[in-house]
C-alpha cells in the first residue's frame, strides 16, 4: 500500500517561505509522475504543481514564479519550495500521484499565510 507523509508546513507572514516535503514509499517517485495538491477552506481540492518521472514540471498560474516542485528518488522525496507567499495560498497542502491518484491520501500538511 502506498504511504505518503506531508510535512514542512506552518504559519508565514505574506512574502514569507516554506519548504514541504512529501516522503512516500517504495520507489513511487521513481516511476511515477507526482503533484502537490491543495485544499483551502469551503474550496475544492486543486493541482498545485506536477513532476513527471522524466522530471518536467508544470504549475498552476497562480503559483507559476513563486513555487518550485523538486524530487529526490535516493531519498524519496519530493518537495515544494514555496517563496513570495501571499494569503491565498492558505491551505492543507497534499502529495499524490499524478496524473492519475493513489487511493490513499497522507494527513496532508497545513499551510497559513498571515501577518
């Protein structure tokens, strides 16, 4: 079964920075494209930024020049450094399969942007 843990998150002030990090297991990462995923309140759950297994990424508009999705197989990792954040990026942030999910979703991480 596919175990993914979300981490890395916390409370920013606005232009402030974060790093989350997804650990999953086994070698998903290796073979699988991946994406993070957000979920404001009272909004639906939406793709943030995706990594395929060749390593091309590809990004929301909204996040496009601030977030930078990144994987490390040795390790597997993957990441989102996440800079210039603004209140609208407030959320639980997810890692999953992309483009198609595992069943499975981590406890996800909580990201607050405030001043």
């Amino acid at each position: 079964q596919v175990q993914l843990v979300e981490s890395g998150g916390g409370l920013v002030q606005p232009g402030g920075s974060l790093r989350l990090s997804c650990a999953a297991s086994g070698t998903i990462l290796r073979v699988n494209g991946m994406g993070w995923y957000r979920q404001a309140p009272g909004k639906q759950r939406e793709l943030v930024a995706t990594i395929r297994s060749g390593g091309s990424t590809n990004y929301v508009d909204s996040v496009k020049g601030r977030f930078t999705i990144s994987r490390d197989n040795a390790k597997n990792t993957m990441y989102l450094q996440m800079n210039s954040l603004k209140p609208e990026d407030t959320a639980v942030y997810y890692c999953n399969g992309y483009p198609i999910q595992f069943a499975s979703w981590g406890q996800g991480t909580q990201v607050t942007v405030s001043s």
